[in-house]
C-alpha cells in the first residue's frame, strides 16, 4: 500500500511503506488523483506498472520514471478525504445505497433540584409541639409558685400564633394559644404576689485575697445524759430473796438515746465487796427522746443470797452504755384499761396499733406504776413478738413479779410506752 502525497494531471508523487518517495507519470487522463488517497501497486505479465484503485478496484496504468527522489522519514498524515474518480462515480452509483446508522438522541439529564428547608416557624409538627407546651402549661398551675411556671405558657402560645398565621393545623394551633393564655393569666393573678415578691439578693463578690474557710464536719452525735439515786427494794419470792431496782434518767442532750448491751447493776456490802452483779438491766421507754425523764430496771426481779435481807447493808454501782439513737418508732397505744389480776396485782389491757409503714417485731409494751405520792414503785412489761404494718392488737401487762409491798402502797397512775430502736 502507499499513499498519494501530491498529483496533478500528468504526475503523482506517491509515499511507500518504507518511507521512500516515487513519482510516477499517468497514462490515464480521466483519472483525478486526489492526494492523501491510497493506493496498491501491481505488475502484470509485460512489466507494465498498475495503481489499484482501492475504493472501486480499478486499474491505472502508469510509469515509473528513471530517478527516485530523496528517501523522507515516514510522517504521520491526517487522511484527506477521498474523492472518487470518475469512472469510480459510476460504479458508486451501481452499488445500493447503505442505510444510515440512526442517531441516538442524548438521553435527557434530569437536574435535581434542593427544596429549600422551611424556616422553623413555618414547620408543621409546630402545632402540635405548642400543644404540648399548652398541657404542660395547664399542669404548672397545680405546682409551687416560680417564675418559670409563665414559660411553658409563652410558648405555648407562641407556636399557636405562628400556626395560626402559616394556616398550620388550625384546632391544633387554636388549643395551643387558648391553654398557653389561660394558664398565664391564672398564674400572674392567683400566683403573681407569691412569683414576684421575692427578690434574690446579689451576691457579694469575695475578695481575691481572702480563702474560704472549710465547712467544719459535725460531729457524731454523743449520749448526753443524768442519773438519779437507785431505789432497791428486797422481797421473798417462791423461797428466794429478790430484788428490785429502779434508777430515774434524764436525756439531757439534742438526740433520742437507747441502752446499749454491757450495761451492769453491780451491788456491794458495807465493806465494798460485791455481793451481786445484774446484766438483765432494761429501760422504760425503750427509747428516751430528748428532755424526756424514764427508768432503769432489772427484768422480772433478780434472786440474791438469802443472808441480804435489807437494801442498808448495800450500795449500788451503776455502769451503764447509752448510745445515741436517731431512728426508732412509736407505737399508738389506746383503750388502756386498770384493774386487778385474780390475786389483787395490778392488769392493765389496751390496743396496740402499728401506722409505721413496716412490720413491727420484738415491741416491749411498758408500764411505769406511779404511788400516791408520785414516786415510781414499779415497771412491768409484756412482748409482742410482731404486729403487721397498719393493724392493730390486743395486749394486757400484769404487774405480779412486783412485791408485795407494791400492792400495799397503792397505784395512782400509770402510764404505757411502746417504742423500738429502727425504722
């Protein structure tokens, strides 16, 4: 193959593959080389030269002349267009003309286009977020007075202004304005003095130089307490010598007290040696609140040697432990009746009720027996071993581990404790 570089009507100057350039003269003179046109070149039989035509296989005959022009380097061309030749226009116009290829129409493109956001006035859910503030408005009536009760009201009613005026959700918007502006106008009228007659004073600012001085730690709370004389009294009972204790004490600190184990009743003799040592010691009430005055005694009388027949041979050593007490519960005692048991001892009876909110257990129910002449002549008490919250129980104390001389002096009051240590 070579292609055409230049022609006219006598001459072509041909470039071969190889890059060499040759020049030709034409024995055709209806043939209208067209330069950048492609070529082939054949011999036939006789030598004679033929250019094959390559768009209408044609024959051209031509000569070679006898120089060939300089050797070019092989450039790269843009193809000319080709134009047929004449003979070619006739075997072009035998051939059926082709179909053109359709043309595929560039498909649309489809610009997105952002829908602007609505400012927040104009959303929709703003109906229905003013009728929330409109409900919790209406609840804010019912709560103390402050300042903030107004804002729920506010914006209720802001929001169901803007739904009004942006045509959003108008019962919604109705609602919300309607229960923002009655709860407003109840607040300042019925809870306007309480909102704003109070002023917060301002702080005054600390110097720089001065430090804070620590909160100091309180301290625990203490038992604070006073003791009076004991009264021992010494009877016979079921063949044994027994005795009695009562010691008044007062609690004189800021904090209910309880008494606390290790606390001893210890009796000596005239010579200082000790005769008895008590433990089973108890306190009526069981818990003492402040300012207020009870008893310590020894349970159901204590036996002691048989030789100890009178409390002047004696003196008493008291060590007690009370210890601070901040939770206890009382318990209601009502209906309390007086009278005498089959063998003339005193019998109280009453009811006993439980509003503490939990199960009582272990409840010592006491009563302290009071002589004509105000002195405390004896303390008995009866357990009940649990009483349910808010129920209440039957309960009786006889009074028959007392002495005899109990009996003889007489009761004129009495009076009935029921209190536990806890909550």
């Amino acid at each position: 193959m070579a292609k055409i570089v230049s022609a006219d009507s006598e001459f072509i100057t041909v470039r071969l593959n190889s890059g060499k350039t040759k020049i030709y003269s034409i024995d055709c003179f209806d043939w209208d080389p067209v330069p950048g046109q492609e070529v082939a070149f054949t011999h036939d039989s006789d030598g004679n030269i033929f250019i094959e035509l390559k768009d209408n296989v044609e024959f051209v005959r031509v000569n070679e002349p006898a120089e060939e022009t300089h050797t070019f380097p092989p450039v790269h061309e843009e193809p000319a267009q080709e134009v047929p030749s004449r003979r070619s226009k006739k075997a072009a116009e035998a051939e059926p003309a082709k179909k053109p290829e359709p043309v595929k129409k560039p498909e649309p493109t489809v610009k997105k286009t952002e829908t602007p956001s609505k400012p927040i006035w104009q959303n929709p859910f703003l109906p229905l977020v003013g009728l929330a503030f409109g409900i919790l408005a209406l609840i804010s009536i019912f709560l103390p007075a402050s300042k903030l009760l107004l804002l729920p009201g506010l914006l209720a009613a802001v929001c169901g202004v803007c739904g009004l005026l942006n045509k959003l959700n108008r019962p919604f918007s109705v609602a919300a304005v309607a229960l923002g502006v009655f709860s407003f106008v109840f607040l300042t009228l019925f809870k306007g003095t309480e909102m704003f007659s109070h002023n917060t004073p301002k702080a005054t600012p600390t110097p720089a130089t001065e430090t804070a001085a620590p909160t100091p730690t309180p301290e625990p709370a203490k038992a604070e307490y006073s003791l009076g004389n004991p009264n021992l009294g010494y009877y016979a009972y079921g063949g044994s010598t027994v005795y009695d204790a009562i010691i008044p004490i007062t609690n004189t600190g800021s904090t209910a007290i309880a008494l606390g184990t290790g606390s001893t009743l210890v009796l000596n003799d005239n010579a200082g040696n000790t005769v008895f040592t008590d433990t089973s010691l108890r306190m009526a009430p069981a818990v003492l609140e402040p300012g207020e005055t009870g008893y310590l005694f020894n349970a159901a009388g204590s036996a002691i040697a048989d030789t100890i027949i009178n409390s002047d041979t004696l003196s008493a050593d008291l060590q007690v432990n009370l210890l601070p007490c901040e939770a206890y519960t009382k318990y209601s005692v009502s209906e309390t009746n007086f009278g005498l048991d089959a063998i003339g001892y005193p019998l109280i009876t009453g009811t006993l009720t439980n509003a503490s909110g939990k199960t009582g257990t272990d409840i010592a129910v006491q009563a302290v027996f009071t002589d004509p002449a105000g002195n405390v002549i004896g303390v008995s008490e009866t357990m009940i071993t649990s009483l349910p919250s808010g129920s209440s129980q039957a309960f009786e104390i006889d009074a028959n581990d007392l002495p005899g001389s109990f009996i003889s002096a007489g009761v004129a009051e009495y009076e009935v404790y029921a209190r536990t240590i806890g909550k």
